[in-house]
C-alpha cells in the first residue's frame, strides 16, 4: 500500500470512532486534495482552538475549496463540525471530510 492508503485507513479509523459512515473514495479524494500537509505532524493537524486556523479553515478550504459564501451558515458549520470530531489532535483531511459530508458538496470530489 502507498502512504496515502495507509493515512486513509487511519483517518477511516478516527472517522468510524465517530459512528460515522465512511465513503472511502471520497475519503481518499480529499484527503489526497490536502496534498503535502497530511505528511507533516503539525499540518496534518486542525487547531480550532486557535481563531486564525479557523479562519484559515474558512477561507481556504471552506470557501476556496467547496465555493461557499462568508456566512453565519458557514460558521454554524464549522462549529457544527468541530462539536461532532471532539478529539483533542483533530486530522486535517478528517475534518475536511466531515466538513464536505457537512456541506454536501461530495460532488466536488467526483471523477
């Protein structure tokens, strides 16, 4: 197996400790889209407690990546997302995950 299919196991893993159905191609989809960071201790990691990740979060992927607006329902989804992946070392393509299941935007991530 490659690094990449053995990081989608793991995050398949943190996924399923959270009573959530995983959709391994899309799982694998955005986690390969989280290019480079997923590799890297720290940026392979979300700190929500820290309001510039989250904003970097928002803008970067929320809005660059799945297209959406700079809203309250953003926000609400975010926060929504972090209340659900409550673990303390929070994987960058689980919550991007979680965020695209979120959003309904699986589409993004298609062949």
């Amino acid at each position: 197996m490659s690094k990449l299919d053995d990081l989608v196991v793991k995050f398949a893993k943190d996924l399923e400790s959270l009573d959530q159905k995983v959709d391994a191609k899309l799982l694998r989809a955005v986690a390969k889209s989280c290019g480079p960071s997923i590799y890297r201790s720290d940026a392979s990691l979300v700190a929500m407690s820290d309001p510039k990740e989250v904003a970097r979060v928002k803008k970067n992927f929320c809005i660059g990546r799945l297209g959406l607006k700079d809203t309250q329902k953003t926000d609400e989804g975010i926060a929504a997302v972090k209340k659900l992946y409550k673990k303390n070392r929070k994987l960058r393509a689980v919550f991007y995950y979680l965020l695209v299941k979120h959003f309904r935007k699986g589409s993004l991530y298609k062949d």
